[in-house]
C-alpha cells in the first residue's frame, strides 16, 4: 500500500479564502450561501493575482491559482523551485465544466460586436486544462500534467488519480485537486431546468423537506508527497490519502444506479486499497446534495459498502454550507474531512433539523461534534464520497497524523 502523505493543502470557497476558514465556519454552523448561491463572496482576483495573470486566466483557474499558492506554501514549496526533480513532479486538477465565465462574455461579445472583437484568448481561457496548465507553468511542474474531467466526481478522481501516479513510480510528488466557477445564469438556468436545483434556496441533505441542491463556486487544492520523500526534506505532514476507489454505475446520464452497488463499490475498493475494515471510519463527509433521489441512493450504497458498522458513524455534508462546487466538490470536501480529522471534530450539515426517517439509521451531525479518539499511535480514518453525471463514482479513505503513543508509566522501585 502506497499512502500519499498530504504536507500543504488550501481551498477557496463561500465561506473565506483560505482551508482555515472553511473548517473554522463550517464548524461553527455558518453557511456562506447567499441569494441562493455558494459563490466565493471574499474573492477578488487582482488581491492575489499579478494584473497580467487576472486578464488572461478564468475565474476557475484564478481560484485554483489561489488555493495553490496557500497549499504550496504551507508544503514549504517555492516558486518555479520544487522541492524533487521538476520532471517528477506531476499535476492533476479537476474540473467539470471549465472556463463557463469566459465563454459567456465572449459569446456576448460575438453577439454584440462581432466575431473580429472576440478574444484569441477564450480557448486558452476556458479550456478545462487550463488551471493544470497554469498552475504548472507557475510552479516549474514538468511532471505529466492533466485535467480530470468527470462532472462531480472530478476533484476526488484528481486525487485518485495523483495517488496512483505516486504508486507507479511515476512522480515523487503531485499537486492534485479541484477548481469550478460555474454559477452563470445559463448554468444554473440548466440545472434548475433538470430539477436538481433547490426551488426554496435552502439546500439541505439528508432533510426531510430537502429539495435540491444549490450551486457553488470555488477550489481546492493538496500537494501529495510520499512519506520517504516527504521525511528526507523535513516536511511537516498534515494527513494522509489511504486509498482511493473508483466505478461506473454504466447505467444513465443523469440518475444514479438505483441500486447503489456500484457506488457501494468505490467505497468497498477505496476501503481495500487503504487496508481498512468499515469499522475504522470515524467519520464520514458524504456527497450528500440534497436531492430527494440522490441522498437516498448515497445512504443505500454507504449501507451496502460499510454494513453495520454505518450507523454508528458521524456524517455529515459540506455542501450544505458552500454549496455544490461540482468539479471541485471531491477536492474542497477531501480538505474538510482531513481538517475534521486533523481537529477531532466533524463539522454540522447546516440547516439540518429534521433528518429524513427513510435514509434508515443514521449517525447524521447537526451541531459540531468531537470524535472519538483513535488508540494512541493510530490515525482518525474518515471516508469521503463524490458521485457524479455519466454514473462517475469515486471514494477517497483519509488519514490524520497519528497521535503519540503514550509513554509507558515508570516505577520507581524502593530498596527493601
């Protein structure tokens, strides 16, 4: 088994810029959702970004520049100046739909002006690579580089996929995540159009009176080192990716499997490849969208992968309080299970009053709750899932640094 350890990790969303806040309001029951809307309210690119880099980048690779430069920088990491071999430094970020915000003004461009004011630059700007591609220019990555692109499960897959890179041989290190910035009118008008949307503006999983979800905006972003790498530069290591498991309900665009089974089976492979039992999880950051039909779907394959031990273990969902980030969700919701790990503390579904009876027996957090703490010398596991259109399913197991072994009591003899 090949863990990648995590030594910097950063995230943009509704609730602030910056991995800190979204644990620190999130723990404290904020929503950052305003208006019906998740979007990055604290965000404004010129604060972070050089005046040519805002002109020529999306808002989703502005973000995703951002949540890197907090998770670099933490990693210990200097610019152009990686701490391996660059050749063996690989990127892997996710992204759903790419560049929407470019596409729409330029289309309004073509429309209102013509197509010789149209920018040269919209391809660049909104192709979905376009953050991996900017984020390894800036870093001097010359590792393989590459966007996952599988709807909502696309930042899980991104990690996934930078483990298994670590696993091969392939890279020492890889800077792996997720970036989105699709809350244009015409997205949300095709998502309100589906029905997936919340009709109230109130998205809350796992409620009885749950209707939807609400979208979001925002990034986040991990670098993964192995741990031999990661000791021989000193770096300091805030968690770990235990395994990951992946599958493909191949059964409808849009709707889940109804069975579940194939979503139960990325969580029973991310379960195998960590050498885990159901009954290490002590915590759960579950897709959660709130949708009738999905968190329905979650709760029977969760039931199928982790059996009897599933009730016993505190769940919540994060989109709740930053809305769905779609090809970010897997990323920004892998940094909040690791900082309910690192902070032995599971953060509320926000709004959260009244679970639905008919998910079955559910250990459902609605105010924050400590969680137990592991035997001394091991980690707290938490288990976080993404599903997504085309039947993408992914599940990440995620570790904190194990705590101290306790120092065996000394006795002090007396001479008889």
């Amino acid at each position: 088994m090949i863990v990648g350890v995590v030594t910097g990790f950063g995230a943009v969303t509704a609730l602030g810029v910056g991995a800190g806040l979204l644990h620190d309001r999130a723990v404290a029951g904020e929503s950052g959702l305003t208006d019906g809307m998740g979007r990055c309210g604290d965000f404004t690119a010129r604060e972070h970004l050089s005046r040519h880099e805002a002109r020529r980048t999306d808002r989703f690779s502005q973000l995703a520049l951002v949540a890197a430069a907090e998770a670099l920088a933490q990693a210990g990491w200097r610019t152009a100046a990686p701490p391996y071999p660059s050749d063996r430094v690989a990127c892997v970020i996710g992204c759903g739909l790419g560049g929407t915000t470019t596409l729409g003004i330029q289309q309004g461009v073509l429309e209102g002006q013509g197509e010789e004011y149209v920018s040269p630059l919209t391809v660049p700007m909104a192709m979905a690579n376009a953050a991996a591609s900017h984020l390894s220019m800036r870093y001097a990555l010359h590792g393989e580089s590459l966007c996952v692109a599988s709807a909502c499960a696309s930042g899980a897959q991104a990690i996934g996929t930078g483990l298994r890179l670590l696993a091969a041989g392939a890279a020492d290190a890889v800077v792996v995540g997720g970036t989105e910035a699709s809350t244009s009118p015409l997205i949300s008008a095709a998502f309100r159009a589906s029905g997936a949307l919340s009709p109230t503006g109130a998205s809350v999983p796992f409620d009885r009176d749950r209707d939807g979800f609400l979208l979001g905006e925002g990034a986040g972003i991990l670098v993964l080192e192995t741990a031999a790498g990661a000791a021989r530069r000193g770096a300091a290591v805030l968690g770990s990716v235990l395994g990951y498991g992946a599958s493909s309900d191949a059964h409808h665009v849009t709707a889940p499997e109804p069975s579940g089974r194939s979503a139960a089976a990325a969580v029973t492979r991310a379960l195998a490849d960590a050498e885990a039992a159901p009954g290490d999880i002590g915590y759960i950051n579950a897709h959660g969208t709130g949708t009738v039909l999905n968190d329905r779907l979650e709760c029977d394959a969760l039931r199928l992968a982790l059996g009897d031990a599933l009730p016993a273990i505190p769940m919540s969902s994060s989109k709740a309080g930053v809305g769905h980030l779609l090809g970010a969700a897997g990323a920004v919701e892998a940094i909040a299970t690791l900082q309910a790990l690192r902070h032995a503390t599971a953060p509320p579904t926000v709004g959260l009053r009244r679970p639905d009876e008919r998910l079955g027996p559910l250990d459902l957090v609605r105010t924050a709750r400590r969680l137990a703490p592991p035997v001394p010398g091991r980690p707290l596991i938490g288990l976080s899932t993404s599903f997504g259109f085309g039947g993408h399913n992914a599940a990440l197991v995620l570790a904190s640094t194990p705590s101290a072994p306790s120092a065996p009591s000394v006795t002090t003899k007396g001479r008889g």
